[in-house]
C-alpha cells in the first residue's frame, strides 16, 4: 500500500497507574487548546468506550481507539492519520507498562507510544507521598529505553510541595541522565471536579450534569498551574511517521453497490452507548447505511432496516424503562422471530434475554428472544482480550463466514445461564479456551465485544443477509 510521511503534532498523557487522573488532565488539556484558538483532536490507547465519551464533550465529535493487540503499525498509523492538521492528545490506559501480562509490555500504552513514535508526558498523582516520587519516577524513566517520555507533570499536589519538590527533582533527574525530562507543573487537588467512577470504570459523561462546567474550570486550572507552551513545544516536536494513503480505516474490498445498501439500525442511547467508531466507519464502508435508534425512547425499530446491532452499555441500569417500553421489545421480538439478521454484543445480548435481575435481586422481563436469565456475579466475568480459536469440529460461524481470527475482550459483572456455545475462544496470554456465543447464518449474540478490523470479511456475511432479508431473498441466494 503506498505511504506517506505524515506530520501530527501529539503526545501520549500515561501514568503509573490507573485513577491518577488522565481523563479529567486530557479533557482539560483539550480544552485549553480550543481556548487558545488550537484545534485538537483526541484518541484512547486499549479498549475503552466510556473515556472517548468524555473526549467526546469537549470536542464534539468522536475519539477512537489505538489498541496493538486489535491493530497492526500499519492500522495504528492509518488511525492516527486521522488527526492530520490537528493537536492529537492520546489518553493512555492503565500504567504505563502495563499490558496484556507482566512478562512484556505488549498491548501497553507504552507499546502503542513505540510503534507510533509518540512522545509521552507522564502524570504522577503525588497525593499521600512525599520524596518517594522521586524514586518512582526515576524507575519508570528507567525503563523507557526509547527516550519518548519527555515530560512529567504531578498531579494532586500542593503549591507549596510543588515548589520545595521542584529543585530537588529537576537535579535529581539531571543527575540520572534524564536531562531531556521536563517538568511541566503541579496540579492541585480539585475534588469537586473529579469524574465520579464505579465498578466498569468513569460514570458516563450524560451522568454528570455540569461536566462542561467541570471541564472548563479545570482548563482554568491547568493555565494556572502547567507550561502549556511547553506541552506545546513537545506536541510539535513529535516525530513524523509513514502511514497509508487510504487513511485511518481497515480495508474492505466487497462494498455493495448504491443502490442496494442495506439499512442496519443501531441502538444508541443511555443504555446501549458501547462502540468503537472504528467498527461503525469500517460497517459503513462495508456497504451499509446506519440508522441510530434508542431501545429506552423509541417505540419501533427505523423504517426500512433489515439489520440490527444492539452494542454493549449499561442495560442494567435502565431495567426498569427497558423493560416497560414493551412495544420496542415486541419490535426487536418479531424482527429476529422472522429471520432479521443481527449481531448482539455484551449489554445488548444480555437485552435479547428472558429476564434480567438487578442487584437487588428484582428480575425484569426483557425481549425474551433468548431463553435464559442475567444476574450480577459481583466480580468481573472472563475479563480480558479474545480471540476466536480454530476450531476442528466445524464451528466458529456466523453469517456464513469463518470467524476464526475476530478479535475482541470481554468486560462484564453480569452473567447469563444461556452463554451459548458457538465459538471457541482464547486468551492471548494464558492459552485459557472457552465456548460461548449463539450464532447461524443469520445472528451472532454473546457477550465479547469484538473489534470488527480484526477481521473484517465477517461484515461481509452480515452485510449480504441484510441485503438478501431486505429484498426477501434470504436463503436463496446468500453468499453464492
């Protein structure tokens, strides 16, 4: 494929560790750069929903995700050459290091950070240590053998701890050989602007009323406190990179033609919001044409549709209305009972259920397509990366097409007493194998979210049952 070089001013915001404030630093940073007349755009490191939501407020338009074990360099490039005449911030995911195991750094926001030679400011939250954070960010500067982490900025910390601090470790730093380390500022704590979390991470971004107004006061912040010119200088001192002509999107060689691009009705609101934006692009540019609907608002699916996919979120959430709006549940009922085909991911499998249970127990009716129940496990269910293993005894399918090879992770409490067992899975590191997921020629349903790039043929099976189901033909001539 031909190649470009490509200019970006970014940088990566990582961290030691999770909870030390990368969300609120990068939607303030965001912020502060739109004030300054700046045009920035934004991208998260691993498989995260809910932190491009945040991105998302401050800039108005979507925010991906870069993840190497989803992603090829070339796919990451061809990502990031989205953000083209813009200030990139890339938001990085647990700690640094941290990946898919502590025997290597794979999957790590520091192994996206090489393969897309993105220099790296780290934030360190200082609350409830003293010198100590000199020796932690000595070790982590230790083991950054590319030389991209260029800045540290400490987080939670007072004027006054700041200023006796900061001498000591600009020396110390200096000392050690980490002259090229600049430190950017100390940040104080501003507990009334901090996102609230829980069990799967943030709370969504509709959740909390005044997170414009939290986000601009902590821009506010972040001018006081911060040498955003020097954020700047790191941003656009970033190296160039070769991405591919194409841009940032998987290939797919099989769009259907104008004139017969199935209508594929998405449900996306409050309760069903979990989607990479890479996956609706590549599903568009797959041949179909998307029509957003709400499972909690609306009372029938779009007009015309003749496919669905019902994403993760937080169904569990939203029991009560789910399960009230019983029009929407007869519409999803009759469409997958006469063959509409769909894929059901996560919140939206758990949806398709007979019932699911809240935490306390109360079992709400749902759209009674699959026959089983969800309750919560209190514990995180098969967390992690999969893959679709291969499979000797002819399993793996869905739409017709193999699906060996789809990427994807499961992040869940809840549990269903219908699993299914059409795939065989296998995390990465472990080996663990696994069955679960109902899937045919018309349907695929479980609880994985899957990366759809990883393996995008399977979209063509969708895409052609939903062309066929549209024109009444399904079954006669599906992938001839």
């Amino acid at each position: 494929m031909e190649q470009t070089r490509i200019p970006i001013p970014r940088v990566m915001i990582a961290a030691p560790a999770s909870g030390s404030g990368k969300t609120l630093l990068t939607c303030g940073l965001l912020e502060v750069l739109k004030q300054r007349g700046i045009t920035p755009a934004a991208l998260k490191c691993g498989p995260d929903y809910i932190d491009p939501m945040f991105h998302r407020q401050v800039l108005g338009v979507e925010s991906g995700n870069l993840d190497p074990f989803f992603c090829d360099a070339e796919a990451l490039h061809g990502i990031l050459r989205e953000g083209q005449g813009r200030h990139l911030l890339i938001e990085g995911v647990m700690g640094i290091y941290d990946g898919m195991s502590t025997e290597s750094r794979q999957g790590s926001c520091y192994e996206v950070g090489e393969m897309t030679d993105t220099p790296i400011i780290l934030v360190v939250s200082a609350s409830g240590i003293g010198r100590t954070v000199i020796s932690l960010i000595r070790g982590i500067l230790a083991d950054d053998e590319r030389q991209l982490i260029r800045g540290v900025l400490l987080n939670r910390i007072s004027r006054g701890f700041y200023e006796r601090l900061r001498s000591v470790l600009e020396k110390e730093l200096s000392d050690a050989g980490y002259g090229h380390v600049r430190l950017l500022g100390g940040i104080p704590a501003v507990p009334e602007l901090v996102f609230e979390s829980r069990h799967l991470g943030l709370k969504m971004p509709e959740e909390i009323g005044d997170l414009r107004e939290r986000i601009r006061r902590f821009a506010a912040v972040l001018e006081g406190t911060c040498d955003v010119d020097a954020i700047l200088r790191i941003m656009d001192g970033a190296e160039e990179f070769a991405a591919p002509e194409q841009g940032g999107q998987f290939s797919v060689n099989f769009a259907v033609s104008n004139d017969s691009r199935p209508l594929i009705a998405v449900a996306r609101d409050e309760a069903f919001c979990f989607y990479y934006r890479e996956n609706l692009r590549l599903l568009e540019q797959a041949g179909a044409r998307i029509a957003y609907f709400s499972p909690l608002h609306d009372r029938e699916l779009p007009e015309g549709a003749s496919g669905l996919l019902l994403g993760g979120g937080y169904p569990e959430l939203h029991l009560k209305e789910l399960s009230g709006n019983t029009s929407m549940l007869e519409a999803v009922r009759s469409a997958l009972g006469q063959g509409m085909p769909s894929i059901a991911e996560c919140g939206g499998f758990m949806y398709l259920h007979r019932s699911v249970k809240d935490r306390e127990g109360r079992a709400y009716p749902l759209a009674s397509v699959i026959d089983g129940e969800c309750t919560d496990t209190g514990h995180p269910v098969r967390f992690g990366y999969l893959e679709v293993a291969q499979e000797n005894g002819g399993g793996n399918r869905a739409f017709g097409r193999d699906l060996t090879g789809l990427k994807g992770h499961e992040f869940h409490y809840y549990d269903s007493t219908a699993c299914g067992s059409s795939c065989l899975f296998e995390k990465p590191v472990s080996g663990q194998q696994w069955k679960s997921m109902t899937c045919s020629d018309t349907q695929m349903w479980g609880y994985p979210h899957f990366y759809y790039g990883s393996h995008p043929s399977f979209l063509q099976g969708f895409i052609r049952a939903a062309q066929e189901y549209a024109h009444g033909t399904f079954g006669q001539v599906f992938c001839k």
